[in-house]
C-alpha cells in the first residue's frame, strides 16, 4: 500500500483529531512511498531502528517517537544519528501517543485488561480523553496476589504501594506515565489502581486514600496496543509485519 494511504486510514481507525497530545501523530519522517513490510515497537530508539533497517522494513509504527513537546527543537547528538539512519534506509517512522493508548479495540488499555484477564473493563467517560479505564478481577485476590499475577502477566514485577484493604475486587488502571490519575481512581472507589511509573507523592496518596497502587512498568504496560495494532493492519491490508521488543525495564 502507500505510504499516504496507510497515515490516511490510521487517522481515522485511532481518531487522532480527537486528541490534544505532546507530540505529533502520525507520520514524523517521511521514507519511502510504498509500504510492504511494517515493523512495530514501544519505542523510536537506535536498536529498534537498525534492527528495522536489518529487515529491511518499509516502515516504523511506535507508541513514542519523536518532537515531543518542551524537548530541544535542534537535530543533534542521539536525535541526530536516529533521524539519519531513517532516512538514510528511505524508513516511514510513524507515532501514535495517546490515540493508541485510548483505542476500545486495540489500545494499550483495553490490551492491559486482556492480558491481566480483567473484567467488565470500559473507560470512565468523565475524564480528559477517556484515558482512564476501570473493571474488575475475575475473582477476588489478596494485594499480594495480584501483585504476583501482575507480575507473571507482564514478566516484570511491580512496584506494590500497600493500602489497608485486605482483598481487590475491582481495578482501574492507565498505562504508562499516569501514576497521577491514582485521586480519580480514588474517587470511582476501587481497590487497587494500576499504571506503569511512580512519583515520591503516589506514596502518600495511596497511603492516605486507602487505595492499593501497583506500578507495573512504563514499557511493560505499554507492550500490547503496537502489537495489536500491527497485526490489525497485517490482517487488513496483507502487510508483512514484525513486533520487535527492545527490553525496558523502566
């Protein structure tokens, strides 16, 4: 397929217009026009890229690519060396942020439910860009528990911030950076929130709030919606298409 083709449908299948971001989405450098093989990961980093260029790949597909806002606007240093290599291999790399951590069908939240097995899992409707999901388990666990289910599920063990409540039923949950939704999880009135970092204050709130807090890793979270989003437009288009993970344990 073209290249336009494929920025033209992914515009539309992630709403991309619907959303106020801190980068660019969609296509952040331009390669060559014809689109055969995609590759996909978290993130635009050097190893991702040459391990794309040793596969010959048409095109990039991330979560977090480039020119993300209060960054230094020159191409310099490591910015440098991962633009050239791009476009020295005629490489589409496309970005998708926050588009693909909203997405109902394949996004990075509706993804972490399925992996972990939540149930009942929806977005709450009432908060910025419906970035915020909530459900629950299948079955009530002890924190600790849940914190050794998370951990298998995503082969990396959180970060378990303990409350006094003695079992989790219900969850909410947003991948990655979101450790500051945790007041709004509070306030639906579940029993544990999830997401992928942490900050000195995420202590005390779910502490003071009574609230388990389980940090499962930024990339860990984030492993699922360019997956599934590749393999949506292999299945769509017929395009070759390979996830590469460069392992991350932030």
């Amino acid at each position: 397929m073209q290249s336009i083709e494929l920025q033209q449908y992914l515009q539309s299948f992630l709403q991309v217009d619907k959303f106020r971001d801190y980068a660019p989405n969609g296509l952040q450098v331009e390669g060559r026009a014809e689109i055969r093989r995609i590759v996909t990961g978290v993130t635009a980093c050097q190893p991702l890229i040459d391990a794309a260029v040793a596969w010959h790949a048409d095109a990039i597909l991330v979560h977090h690519g480039f020119f993300w806002k209060n960054e230094p606007q020159v191409i310099v240093g490591m910015k440098q060396r991962r633009i050239k290599a791009l476009l020295a291999h005629d490489i589409n790399l496309l970005g998708y942020h926050l588009p693909l951590d909203a997405h109902p069908q394949i996004g990075n939240n509706v993804m972490l439910a399925r992996q972990l097995g939540l149930v009942d899992a929806r977005p709450v409707t009432d908060t910025p860009q419906e970035l915020l999901w909530h459900g629950r388990l299948a079955e009530a666990m002890s924190p600790e528990a849940f914190a050794n289910w998370i951990g298998a599920r995503l082969g990396r063990e959180p970060l378990h911030l303990p409350a006094a409540k003695s079992q989790i039923a219900t969850v909410a949950w947003c991948t990655g950076g979101a450790q500051d939704y945790i007041d709004q999880a509070t306030a639906l009135g579940v029993d544990a929130f999830i997401s992928g970092e942490v900050s000195e204050r995420t202590f005390h709130s779910a502490a003071e709030q009574d609230i388990h807090y389980y940090a499962a890793g930024h990339h860990a979270t984030e492993l699922y919606g360019i997956q599934a989003l590749g393999q949506h437009l292999a299945q769509q288009f017929g395009l070759e298409h390979r996830f590469i993970d460069i392992s991350n344990p932030v």
